[in-house]
C-alpha cells in the first residue's frame, strides 16, 4: 500500500458500513407513523430499534468466529446479502410481526459489517497510517448517524416510513454489487470449529441483558421485570465467560477473552464504553427535550442535531493524522474533558435556553468525541497480535450495544423517575420533565468523568502488538495453534 492511500478494499468497506448504519437510526423518526399505520402502541413501536439492539448483541460474539472461517469476499457477501434481504422484507411488511422480523434479518448482516472493516483495516493497513485510515473511516460512521434523523424527517414529509426501506434498498444493492466486484480477499481463512453451547449462552446472556435494560427505561412500568431479566442476562454471561475461559485451554474460545489480557486493549474498551454510553444518552434525551418540550418536528430536530454529527465525521481524518504524528495524549485527554464540559452545560437545559447554544453544546460534544474515539480504538486494536484483530473488534461491538442500552435505560429512567415524583409533589408537568432531564445529564457527566481517569492512563503509542502491553496474553498463539486470518499480511508487506 502506498502512503498516504487508503486500500481499495477499506473504501469499499466503508461504504457498505455507511449504508448500513444510516439506516440503523433512520428509524429513529418513524415511529408516529408505525403507530398510526400499524394499529400498535408506542412501546411496541420502540420494538423495531430494540429488535435491532437485541440481534446486534446477539450475533456480534459469533462474529470473531466467523471472519476467520470464511474470506473477506464472503463475509461482504453474506453480510450485504443479508441486509438486503431484511430491507426489503420490511419494505413490504403487511404487518408489524413482519417489520419485527425484517429489521431482525437486516440486524443480523448489519453486525457482520463493523467487525468485518476494523479487522480488515488492522490486517492491510500498515500502523504508521492507521490513525489517518481510522479517521476517514470515523467520518463515514459519524456522518450515517447524523445524517439518519435527518434524512428520515425529509423522507417522512413526503411519503410513508415504507421510503425509509424503499429509498435505502436500491442504495445498498448498487453498492454490494459494486462491493462484489473490487472486494479482495485478506489473508487466509482457518478451519475451526464453534461451540454452539457458547453461541446459545451468549445470545441469552447479551440478549437478555440489553432486552432487560431496554425494559427498565421503557415507560410502561416494566422497570421491575427489566431489572430481574438484567440481573439474569448478567448471570448467564458470567456461565459464558466461564466456558470461554475453558475453550481458552483446550478448543477454540468463541469470544477470546485474551484480549482482555493486554492492558491497552481493556483500557481503551472502557473508554469508548462509557463514551459511547454518554453520546447515546445524549442522542435519546436532545429529541425528547427539543420535540416534546421546546415544540420542533422531527425534521427540525434532525437539522439542529445534524451540523454536531458533520463535524465529528468531518474532523475524523484531521484527528487520525495528529494521532499518528503526535499520539493519543494531546487528544485523548482534551477530548475526554470537552466531553464532560458539553454534558454539563446540558444540565443547564430550559425552555428559554438559545438553540444555538443547544447546538454549540451537542457540537462540543461530537467534537470531543472526535477527538476520543478514533485514537482510542486504533490505541487498542493496536495493542492485540493479529490473531486476535476479529475477537477484539467483535467484543467492542458487543459491549457497544450493552453500552447503548444502559445508556438509553439509565439516562430514560433518571428522567422520568424524578418527573413523576415532582408532578406527585404538586409541581406542574413541564417544569417537572426539565427538572428531570437536567438530573439525567447530571447523571450522564458524573460517568464520562470515568474518562478522564482512563485517559490519563493510556500509553501515548504502542510500540508493537505483545511489545508495549505485558499481559499474560501477549505472548500466547492462537488458540488452535494455527495462524490467524491475515496474519501472513505485515506492515512491511502492505
């Protein structure tokens, strides 16, 4: 690969993950619409973006697995195949039961997509350009969501949630075609075999606890139940970590818990936890507070949102180039500040608040995050040996998604929490939910102070995977003792 050029195969797969994600909050307006066209209430409505967290969570473990059975080809194709398949199942869905399953199956591929680039980008990409690679791929990622509400307000003034698949469907073809015909094969693919004992327990243990999380910040007064099926998913993912730790010694771990030996790697696993807990916190209650309390449509609400999300996606490469000339301190630690500034000017909230300091605020806090999350990861995935690229990438998409639905559960249940006890103290309505919004972001700025103590901690550059990190793990070889997928491809050699 010559310097200073992003690989072909990177382009392409981030264009696929673009189209994907977009369509992940595309959603995030249409559920009005699901309501009246459906005949369902609003907590079935939520279903059609907790399905989609449920399988997330429940196909990601498996992930790790899969990219190293098959070539890179194949996962594009089964994962783009797959996507598309649930898209147009939901385009045409005659019922909500349907649409449940559709957006399951699209789900499923979506899951497949992430892992699949990050494990792709860390094989191909030599580590000198990895920061500059990681921030063109951190402006496709961010732009999608940004892009997602507003895209989804527009098409939702013209015609029926139904656009939202049918405009997606012809997109995601083109570019799996496209995909199809210029996507090379990376590496080698191994022969192992999966304990499905592992897979069951992880789907239940993941599943269950994002199923029970999502409960918890449900307005229904399901928050007991949540509670029990949390406590229950945690549960069955301390079984699952159990016989991972088994396999570790004799099979092939479904999820290889290794990585968690390598102090980098768990360092940065937990900072972009808790960040990605914050800006999904963020995301939830800013449309709340501008559409039910400040009166926007949705299409207003995704404008104002928009320019903070281009602006992260827009830095991306900027930050990825002063992280491979300068390394992760200069702007891990700002960034990790910035982000608890901007949420605690989100405690300020009011029904008299500026829009443009609501937008400099949310732009504040895309920018820190900006300036996290892209040195963080390359910082992590950095620290593994390339056999364990694909269980690495598998396990952050995995706690990504608990992470969203903590993030959701806790900032949704704060909130109405302390609503209904002022409105049963006698206080009115809306002066009740601003009170409690302003507690849930209180609560969302006391966690990201987490990151600033972990920030603090990460190393500026990793010298080499196994050289900076002195874990038990950094020296062991794949656990069936055969070369990892793309292990065969150096940074010399790219």
């Amino acid at each position: 690969m010559r310097a200073g050029r992003t690989p072909t195969v990177v382009r392409l797969l981030v264009l696929a993950t673009f189209v994907v994600i977009l369509n992940e909050t595309i959603m995030i307006n249409a559920i009005p619409r699901l309501m009246d066209s459906l005949r369902i209430t609003e907590q079935s409505a939520q279903w059609v973006s907790t399905a989609f967290m449920l399988t997330m969570a429940a196909v990601i473990p498996v992930t790790g697995w899969f990219l190293q059975r098959v070539t890179t080809r194949q996962a594009y194709a089964i994962a783009m195949g797959v996507f598309l398949a649930g898209t147009a199942l939901s385009a045409v869905a005659p019922s909500f039961e349907v649409l449940l399953l559709g957006r399951v199956v699209q789900a499923a591929g979506t899951a497949v997509m992430m892992p699949l680039l990050m494990t792709t980008l860390m094989v191909v990409v030599p580590e000198h350009d990895r920061g500059r690679v990681m921030g063109n791929v951190t402006l496709a990622i961010s732009v999608a969501p940004a892009l997602g509400p507003a895209v989804s307000g527009l098409i939702l003034q013209v015609g029926s949630w139904r656009l939202l698949f049918v405009v997606v469907l012809p997109i995601a073809a083109l570019v799996t075609l496209f995909g199809l015909r210029r996507v090379e094969n990376i590496g080698d693919p191994q022969v192992s075999s999966i304990d499905w004992l592992s897979v069951g327990v992880a789907a239940l243990g993941f599943g269950g606890l994002v199923y029970g999380l999502s409960l918890i910040g449900d307005s229904g007064g399901r928050a007991g139940l949540g509670i029990g099926i949390g406590v229950a998913g945690i549960a069955t993912i301390a079984v699952f970590v159990m016989r991972q730790l088994k396999l570790q010694r004799t099979g092939v771990p479904l999820m290889d818990l290794r990585t968690l030996g390598h102090r980098t790697y768990g360092l940065s696993l937990a900072l972009m936890s808790v960040g990605f807990l914050a800006m999904l916190g963020s995301m939830i209650l800013l449309p709340l507070y501008l559409q039910n309390l400040r009166g926007l449509n949705p299409l207003e609400t995704g404008l104002l949102v928009m320019p903070g999300g281009l602006v992260m996606g827009l830095l991306g490469p900027t930050v990825g180039k002063a992280f491979d000339r300068f390394g992760s301190r200069p702007l891990v630690l700002p960034g990790s500040i910035g982000m608890v500034l901007a949420l605690c000017g989100f405690t300020q909230v009011s029904m008299t608040m500026p829009y443009w300091q609501v937008l400099g605020l949310h732009a504040l806090l895309m920018v820190s995050l900006a300036a996290t999350f892209t040195p963080v990861f390359t910082l992590g995935m950095g620290a593994l040996p390339p056999h364990l690229y694909s269980h690495g990438s598998s396990m952050l998409g995995t706690l990504q998604q608990v992470a969203a639905a903590f993030g959701t559960a806790l900032v949704v249940t704060v909130m109405s929490t302390r609503t209904s006890h002022l409105v049963a103290d006698g206080v009115a309505a809306v002066p009740a939910q601003v009170s409690g919004m302003k507690l849930a972001f209180v609560v969302a700025a006391a966690l990201a102070l987490v990151t600033i103590v972990v920030a603090a901690k990460l190393p500026n550059r990793i010298t080499g995977a196994g050289t900076q990190d002195h874990g038990s793990a950094d020296a062991d070889p794949p656990a069936d003792g055969h070369p990892g997928r793309g292990e065969p491809v150096t940074a010399n050699e790219t």
